[in-house]
C-alpha cells in the first residue's frame, strides 16, 4: 500500500471553509482514494469545471504529508502531459487541491475492456508518458508510482492526450531516496530490496506499464508471451522487446532513462 515520504511544516494562515464553497460548487464524491475523496467541482462565476481533491488533517500524519507533496510538486510542474494544478485551499481541518479535470478514461479501465493496446497505441501513450518523465526527471523529480491507473485521457475524443496524475508520493531527488514506496506489482528491484535509489525507478514502472499494455497481462510469468501477442508482428518484436528489457534493467545504474527511451528505434 503506498504511502507519503514528506515532511512539512503546518500552514498558519488558514484558509476558512467558506472561501472554498464561496467560489466553487463541490457537488458529490465521484471517488474515494486511499488519502483522499475526489469531487467535480464547478467555479460558480465562470462553470467550469475541475477536480477537487479534499483531504482530512484528522486522517492522520500520513494523509497531511501526501496533501503537502502533492501540492508542493505540483506547484514546481508544467507540461501538457501532466494534470495541471488550478487552486489550493488550506483550512484548520482540510487540505482542497484543485486540478484540470480530466474527462476521459483511465488506462487501466482502458485495458480491463480491450485486451491488451495495438503496439501503434502503445507507443502513442509510452511516448508522452517518456516525455512527461523525463521533464518530471530534469528537474529531479522522481514520480514515484506510475501506473495504468495514474494515465489518464484528458478527453474523450479519439486522439487525446495522456496525462500523468496522482503526486502525492513524488519526490525531490537530493541524493539517493531510502524510504520504499509505490505500488507493489511496479516497484523496482532496488526499492523491493529497500536499496537507495532515485529516478531509475520510474523508467522500470514505464516498462511495466509498456509490457502490460501489449501483453494484457503481468511481466514475471512464465514464457514470454511477448513473443505471441497479437499486438506484435515478427518485424516489430525485436524493437519493442529490447525497450522493455532496458527500461527493466535489473541494475538501476544501467537502466535506460526516459530522455534515452525517447530516442529509442522503437
């Protein structure tokens, strides 16, 4: 179960709750996450709309310090491939982070429903989730817990953009990182061994989610269906196989890096 690695001190000039209902309408819960429940919110002057991520102070230490991080790497962040933060509201008893509002759907519900994505497709997305991590990694930010369900499609149009959600567990890279978090079946060797590590660690959750997408199914089992799915012809295994097997290099000090595996023939 992932959970937060910062350390912050408390804002002392809080907002007060009807600063937040005064300017926008937070409707109803649309989905409860581990630290935080998610809202559509509406700007009453303008009716736009965006989402809303509520956190509890009561929820505990964990809860504050993943609302902190979030907000102090979005702050850092703009790119076309990452949810852009719109607001920010401290109050005595929560933290409101508002964001672009992402309409269309996640990755991961993508593939629960097709199978596995064409390798045209795959490399659509793998490319812009690269581009967005290697600007996150210029700026020695390491994401932390890349996923299917943190890709999102901005919109529901057929040629939609990816964007990278969820930062609550990103991190300044200021020397190599000690404490292990993420999501289990996308952790790196180094963080399963509780090694120190750094932005490595990304490009291998890259290569899972690249795996995933043309295999519809974990790396790790037996045989290596990337030779028989049909999302890979005999001209094309090759390219695609040895992009993974980089980004999954077990030697984090070896592994390509997202800049490198933009570049990439495949």
């Amino acid at each position: 179960m992932p959970f937060g690695c910062v350390t912050l001190g408390d804002k002392k000039d809080y907002n007060q709750p009807s600063e937040v209902t005064d300017r926008y309408d937070l409707g109803q819960v649309i989905k409860t996450e581990e630290f935080c429940e998610i809202f559509r919110a509406k700007e009453k002057t303008t009716g736009k709309l965006y989402t809303c991520k509520k956190f509890l102070k009561r929820d505990g230490r964990k809860v504050r310090k993943a609302a902190k991080n979030e907000i102090i790497i979005l702050k850092m962040v703009k790119h076309p491939n990452i949810l852009q933060l719109v607001d920010v509201y401290i109050t005595r008893k929560e933290y409101f982070i508002f964001l672009e509002l992402a309409t269309g759907r996640e990755v991961f519900d993508w593939i629960l429903d097709q199978g596995y994505y064409s390798e045209k497709d795959t490399s659509n997305v793998i490319r812009q989730v690269l581009e967005a991590v290697a600007y996150l990694h210029s700026l020695k930010i390491v994401h932390r817990n890349l996923k299917l369900e943190n890709l999102v499609y901005y919109n529901r149009l057929k040629n939609s953009k990816i964007v990278i959600s969820d930062f609550h567990l990103a991190k300044l890279e200021n020397g190599l990182i000690k404490e292990p978090c993420g999501t289990p079946e996308y952790l790196a060797p180094e963080v399963v061994g509780r090694q120190r590590y750094g932005r490595p660690v990304d490009c291998w959750a890259i290569g899972v989610i690249m795996y995933i997408l043309l295999v519809s199914s974990m790396p790790g089992g037996t045989g290596d269906p990337m030779l028989s799915t049909p999302a890979l012809t005999s001209s094309t295994v090759s390219p695609a196989k040895e992009l993974v097997t980089r980004l999954m290099e077990v030697e984090q000090d070896q592994r390509i890096t997202a800049e490198e595996a933009i570049s990439h023939e495949w």
